[in-house]
C-alpha cells in the first residue's frame, strides 16, 4: 500500500520554551527531534512522498541535512488546519498518513498496524489506553466516574483516503471548525468507519521541557 505521509512540524513551541523549535532539539545521540521523526518513514519503502509542513527555522535545517527525494518542504498556515491542508494540497497518493512532528518515538511496528488496519474499515488511528481514573467534575466537585474502558488517547499516525480528508478539511473551512486531529473531522464531516489500533510503543508527543528531560 503507497502512501504518502503529512509530517506536521510547524507549531510556535512556545511552551516547550527554550528559545528553539522543538523540531530542532538535539538528543545525545545527535539525532534532533524531526530527524527521528522521519526516520520511521524514510525506512518504509510504501511510503513514496513525504510531506513536512514547518517553519522557517526546520526548513532551512532540513534543507541542509537531508538528502532524500521523497521529503518535500511545505510552509504552516495560521492553524493546524491550515498547515495540514497545505500538505495535504501537495499529496499525489491516493492514502495518506498524518502524523505529528513531535511524535519522534513512533515504532515501526505501529506504523505498519495502522497501516494493516484498514483492511477492516476505511481509516484507522493510532491510540493509547487510558490508565488512569477518569473523572466528571463539576464547579469543582466529582459528578462521576466515566468508564476508562471506552476511552482511548487519540494519537498519530492517523490514515485516510486523500480526497476524502481534503473534502473534510474544506467543509471545516467554510464552518470556520477547527480540531486538533483528523479523525475529529470525520466524526462530523463523513459516514466514515475509523479503526482505533493501540500502540504498542513509546509513542509520546514532545510538548515540554520535561518531556525530553533525561533522554
């Protein structure tokens, strides 16, 4: 199954602090955060374009330190929404996979399970389970206990058809909603069956300072 993969890499990082694009970080082995990245699908030979939407300063990085003609450079927008979109104007597969940027410890085994799961159902989404005890809370006081089995943290990689997550993005548009995955396009723009496959890995999304503390 060719694809093509939406890396979206163009937040402000404000709170990761430090000055720099998250992106950029550098972890002891040398390696910085989107090299990581792109390595699980520089390694995976379905994956026949990839899409990095950043900003300037991961532009002229990557620019410089990758040498590979399935990458192509693509500018954020204003919002997620709009950077993904720009990525995905640029896609030529008929699949795509958008995955965050700063999800630098996918596996490649997760990968490949998203991308199986589909023989099921027309999308599929990477999730993880819900340890802990969730609560309703109201005006400061528990209302409930919500049953953790039925919940599940919504992650990336997440798989659509192409046309199908474009013609989402652009009824968003014209009702000015915006989410922060594709999936919840879905569930207000398609009939579409998503698949939900749990990880299997370490598959954190760097946000703070304390999210790479220590690797």
């Amino acid at each position: 199954m060719n694809y093509s993969a939406v890396i979206v890499a163009a937040g402000s990082s404000t709170r990761f602090g430090r000055g720099i694009s998250k992106m950029l970080y550098v972890f002891s082995d040398g390696d910085r955060v989107i090299d990581r990245t792109l390595k699980v699908f520089l390694g995976d030979d379905e994956c026949t374009q990839i899409i990095v939407v950043c900003n300037e300063e991961v532009q002229h990085y990557l620019q410089d330190a990758v040498n590979d003609s399935r990458i192509r450079l693509c500018p954020g927008g204003a919002s997620r929404s709009e950077s993904v979109l720009n990525g995905l104007s640029q896609c030529r597969e008929k699949i795509v996979l958008v995955h965050d940027g700063a999800r630098c410890f996918l596996e490649k085994d997760d990968l490949e399970a998203v991308k199986q799961a589909v023989s099921f159902s027309n999308g599929a989404i990477l999730v993880g389970r819900m340890v802990d005890t969730v609560k309703v809370v109201k005006d400061g006081y528990v209302v409930s206990t919500v049953d953790r089995d039925t919940l599940k943290r919504a992650q990336t990689p997440q798989r659509f058809p192409t046309e199908e997550l474009l013609r989402c993005y652009r009824e968003a548009g014209k009702e000015h909603f915006e989410t922060t995955d594709e999936s919840g396009l879905f569930e207000r723009y398609s009939e579409m069956k998503i698949a939900c496959v749990e990880s299997r890995g370490h598959n954190t999304k760097i946000t703070v300072w304390d999210d790479v503390r220590g690797e």
